[in-house]
C-alpha cells in the first residue's frame, strides 16, 4: 500500500472503534514494523485517550508528532492542513472515535488520500454493543477495508457465529473480517452456521425471507453456489455505466438498523432486460458464475440469467 502513494498525495491511515478496543496498541504495534519505516514525518492525530499510552522513544524513532482532538468539530480542512504543515509531515494516522460518527464526514484537506481505513472491536464488550449501539457501528464499518475483533478468548461458537453474522452485512464486498484470540486468529470457515436453505442440489430456492442470508453468504462463499442455478424473486436496477444486457437484481436490506438500509444484488446479464423497466419485480432463475469485473474491483458473481418473470412486490426489507 505505502509503495502505491503518489508523491503528490498525502495518505490516511484511519484506524476506528470504541474505546478501549486496542487501537493504541495496534498503531504503536504498526508504526513500530519494517514496512512503515519509511522517510519522513508522520501526523499522529488521537481523538480520545485510553488506558494505554504511546510512548514517547517509540514516537520520536518513528519521527511521529502526535496531536489531539477534543471533538469531530476540531478536525476541520484549516485545522488539518495547518498541522500537516507545522511538523512536516508527508503522511497522517488518525486514531478516531467510534463514537463521533462517521468518520466519512471528515473534511480532508484536497491532497489527502484515504489510503486504508481499520476499525477494532473488542470481542469481550462486542455483544453488548451489539445489543445497544449497532446504530453507531453501520456508519464506522461501512468504508473499512478490513475488521479485526481480538480479545475473543473465552467466546463461545455460537457467540462468535453472532459476531460474524450482525458484522458481515454491514461491511463493504471484499472487505476482510478478522477474529482473534490470544492464540492468533480464528479461521472464520470454522464458525460456518448451518443454511435456511439447500445447497446440495443443482438448484437452490431462495425464499424471500432469506435473501439477505444467501447474499451475504454468496459474498463470502461463492464457490458453493458456481455452476448452480438461484431461484429468487427481486427488484431490477439498472445504470447507464453498466455494459449492455447487465443489471442488478437485488432487495432493499436492513445492514445495521431501520434508518441504514442497502440495496443489495449482483451483476446480471440477460438479454431481454431492455423488456422490464427500472424497479420492476421479477422471479429469475440464474446461472451463478464468478467473473473478473470492474464494478468488483476484482472477482465477483455475475448471475447469467435463463429465465425472468414478472412478479409481486415484496415490501418488506431483507433482514440477515
């Protein structure tokens, strides 16, 4: 990632969550390994103070300035721009809290560049806040390229299935969660939970109230749906970037609470999609396939429709 950084940029690191979720340790852990020792300043930007400390040799090694920020209103473009220039500082780490919001919201100066945005979790309170501000965790997940919930030592299979389950849909496609314990991480295709639906055969039915499951496992999974048929009812979306014949077929989901909803789907392709218009229902059949595609960035599914009818609409949103 840093030998990517175009010398006419500045990069953010923004690393997120709440308080006491480890992310002074994994900065500190971070600014301390080979491949981010590299030249020049870098702006250390601490929006609360935790348990623990940075250390001042490690701080002065690194050639890091650490500032503070008492609120989100601080962090403004003059603000900002001012301290990069103060010490000289060719990159900048903000440590954020989780609990300001989206920290999408921020105003960079015109040269900075989110680079890599890392949200922590503690896994002994992830629960609770779970149970009681999952609100605040859909607007701090939403850009994180990757998760990482540690301290799970003594979280039972079903508790950390939970975790897996009510985190995945709120994060970005290829986007990485990541579990550990004081023994490293958990290989999350341990923590698989059983299906609401059939698998084994060459065609799975989808029914309405399980959409949001199959789409969240099609992300994480593909390969247990390729060459298989989907049988699922949804709403047609279609864009002028898309190449001719594709669309999305895809259902209005609820990712984190009532007042953060998603539509979500994947790439299709069928030939008579000219015939529907935007927003229509349709019950397709589909060959699930996975494809190198820009819109991914990458490899992704595209559903290469065989059948597509009109339909009812359903008006409830897909849960997870």
């Amino acid at each position: 990632m840093i030998d990517e950084i175009r010398n006419d940029e500045i990069p953010v690191f923004l690393i997120n969550g709440f308080l006491e979720s480890g992310k002074t340790s994994f900065i500190a852990y971070t600014l301390n390994e080979d491949y981010f020792h590299i030249g020049g300043n870098t702006l250390l930007i601490v929006c609360e103070e935790g348990e623990v400390e940075y250390d001042a040799a490690l701080l002065g090694r690194e050639r890091t300035f650490m500032i503070t920020a008492e609120s989100k209103e601080e962090l403004t473009k003059s603000f900002l721009d001012e301290q990069l220039r103060k010490h000289r500082c060719e990159r900048v780490v903000i440590e954020y809290n989780g609990m300001w919001g989206d920290p999408g919201e921020i105003e960079f100066p015109d040269n900075w560049v989110l680079y890599q945005q890392i949200t922590l979790m503690d896994g002994a309170t992830l629960g609770a806040y779970l149970n009681n501000m999952k609100a605040l965790m859909g607007p701090m997940l939403k850009n994180t390229e990757l998760c990482i919930v540690n301290r799970c030592d003594g979280k039972t299979h079903d508790e950390l299935v939970n975790f897996k389950r009510q985190l995945r849909p709120m994060m970005q496609q290829g986007s990485m969660l990541v579990m550990e314990n004081r023994y490293g991480e958990i290989e999350l295709e341990t923590l698989d939970e059983e299906l609401p639906y059939d698998v084994s055969g060459d065609t799975v039915i989808i029914k309405p109230e399980h959409y949001g499951t199959w789409y969240l496992d099609a992300r994480d999974y593909p390969q247990r749906y390729v060459g298989k048929t989907v049988d699922f009812t949804a709403q047609i979306m279609k864009s002028r970037e898309f190449d001719r014949n594709m669309f999305v077929p895809g259902r209005m989901c609820m990712t984190c609470c009532e007042n953060d909803m998603a539509f979500l789907g994947y790439l299709s392709v069928y030939k008579g999609i000219d015939n529907y218009r935007e927003g229509a229902w349709v019950h397709i059949k589909a060959l699930f396939t996975v494809k190198e595609r820009p819109e991914y960035d990458g490899e992704g599914p595209v559903l290469e429709v065989r059948e597509m009818t009109l339909t009812g609409a359903i008006r409830e949103p897909a849960g997870f």
